[in-house]
C-alpha cells in the first residue's frame, strides 16, 4: 500500500492525488502572433470534462472533447477549431506539450492558474434587460433565447456597429453572434448588399477574407435549397443553412442577414448537426421579436 502511494505521488505532483480539476493556462507562439488557451477541467482524471476560453481567437467556452489522463499523458480535441493538444505532466507539476490546428503543431506549457477571469463584455455593447437584447451603436433590438447569456461585444474603431457574442448553456449552440453595423444605402444598395451575402459566407469559412481561423470552416458548403429570400420585419432578408466537419463531427448553422437602407445585421447560430431544430428554433425567436432600425 505504501510503494502504491509513493507511485502516485510521483506521478501526480501538486495535483490532489491525480485530481486535474481547476484552470490551466498556456500561451502558443508561431508567425501569425501568440495565442492565450486557458482550459478549465471539472471531475476527477478518470472521468473529466472540459471548456476551453481562447480570446485570440474569438473562443469562449468551447466545449472539449475526447478528453484523457493517462500514463502522465494529458489529451484533449477542440472541433470547434479542428485542434487537439497532447501534453506530459512534468515534476513541476506544468503539462508539456503540442496543440495542433488544421494540422499545424505549436508548443504549449499548460500551467495551473488560480481562476480564470470570467469573459468581459465589452464597451459599448448591449444590454440585455428582460430577456431583451439592446445594441447600443445601432438601436437593433430581439428577444434573448432564455438559455443564451453574452460572453462580449466587439467594436472596432471607426466601424459604427460590431460583434456580440452569446453562450447558449443549454448546451444546444456552441456559439451563437449578431454581427449590427450602421449603414447608408438607397433601396438599390440593400439589392446589391444583399445579393453579397451568401459569396461573403462561403469566402469568410473558406479563409479567403476575415483571417481568423474561429471563422474558417473545411469543405463549407451552403445546403441546396436551403437559401430563402424573404422580409423580416418588413425588410429584405436572406435566411440559409450552412453545413462543415471538424474531425467526424457534424456542424449547421442557422443563418440569417437583415439588411435596410440604415443597418446590415447578421445572425449565426451554431451546433452539432442534429441540433439544427433547436438551432432554428433560437433563431426564429430572435428573428420574430427583432426591432430593426
């Protein structure tokens, strides 16, 4: 019983006897820049599961899967960003090792930290009162799915307008965003603007614009038949399904642009693929309860 022990403290240093539960946090280095990966573990190594915050990289909660811990070895995937990290836990107690994306691997150092600082919205954002989501800048209104919380809100400088993103802990959407950016146009510039939006999807996933690899999506197709040009709010509007893979897993979106002679505004709902009705479901709450400047 006593050799069993000291094997075990060996093995898990400074860990509560094998216990991987808490906040680890690294940060990776290649051309494009450095990245934080913070990964927040809950239950004990033999059965543990995991969320992972990459602010660089517009990540917030992403779910992990394939989560291990063996033999020293810690292993994890992210499908969300096609990743997966494989990493040996050293004497000092630190886990050493790769975290791969699109098949590109970068050292990381996952160390424990004390707490992870919640996700910050930022300014100026929204407001969420009632259940009701309020953008600051453009005035854009809808009814919040009750299971859907913001991580943050984006705004560049000089662009009137920006990114909100939502947690749905549900479970249902693994990311949720309404992108509402000011806009002047006469009735032949929301045609034209309109007319824009699918090819900006397909290139936005493909990688040819954006540059941020949350945004890229393998073999992104639009289903057929999916793309229904419609009014919402009594304004033109496109809504369409979009389909990938990450690893063997399955993703939709459920997307939707609004587009007046004042405002561009933009949803997407993400899931697992059978989520796609609980995705729509989301969407047409906020697409039916939307206040469009």
């Amino acid at each position: 019983m006593k050799w069993i022990l000291c094997v075990l403290a060996i093995l898990f240093p400074a860990l509560g006897w094998g216990q991987l539960a808490g906040n680890w946090s690294g940060v990776t280095k290649d051309s494009h820049g450095s990245r934080r990966i913070a990964l927040h573990i809950s239950g004990p190594f033999t059965a543990m599961k995991a969320v992972a915050n990459i602010p660089d990289q517009k990540l917030n909660n992403a779910p992990v899967e394939s989560i291990t811990f063996l033999e020293s070895t810690l292993e994890f995937s992210i499908p969300e960003l096609d990743a997966r990290y494989s990493g040996v836990l050293n004497d000092n107690g630190a886990i050493v090792g790769t975290f791969t994306q699109h098949g590109v691997g970068v050292p990381l150092i996952l160390a424990r930290v004390v707490a992870e600082p919640p996700p910050t919205v930022g300014a100026p954002g929204g407001t969420v009162e009632n259940g009701r989501y309020h953008d600051k800048i453009t005035g854009v209104e809808f009814d919040v799915p009750s299971s859907w919380v913001v991580l943050r809100a984006e705004h560049e400088p000089g662009n009137p307008g920006g990114l909100t993103i939502f947690e749905d802990r549900s479970g249902k959407a693994t990311i949720a965003t309404a992108n509402m950016v000011k806009a002047a146009l006469n009735p032949e510039g929301v045609s034209k603007a309109l007319e824009f939006v699918i090819p900006h999807q397909i290139a936005m996933r493909d990688g040819q614009i954006g540059g941020d690899p949350v945004h890229t999506a393998r073999d992104y197709k639009i289903r057929d038949g999916s793309v229904d040009k419609t009014y919402i709010g009594g304004y033109p509007a496109i809504r369409a399904i979009g389909d990938f893979e990450l690893g063997d897993k399955k993703f939709s979106e459920a997307l939707a642009w609004i587009i007046t002679e004042h405002t561009r505004t933009y949803f997407m709902v993400r899931g697992a693929a059978e989520e796609l009705p609980s995705l729509h479901a989301s969407l047409n709450q906020i697409l039916q309860s939307a206040n469009i400047p």
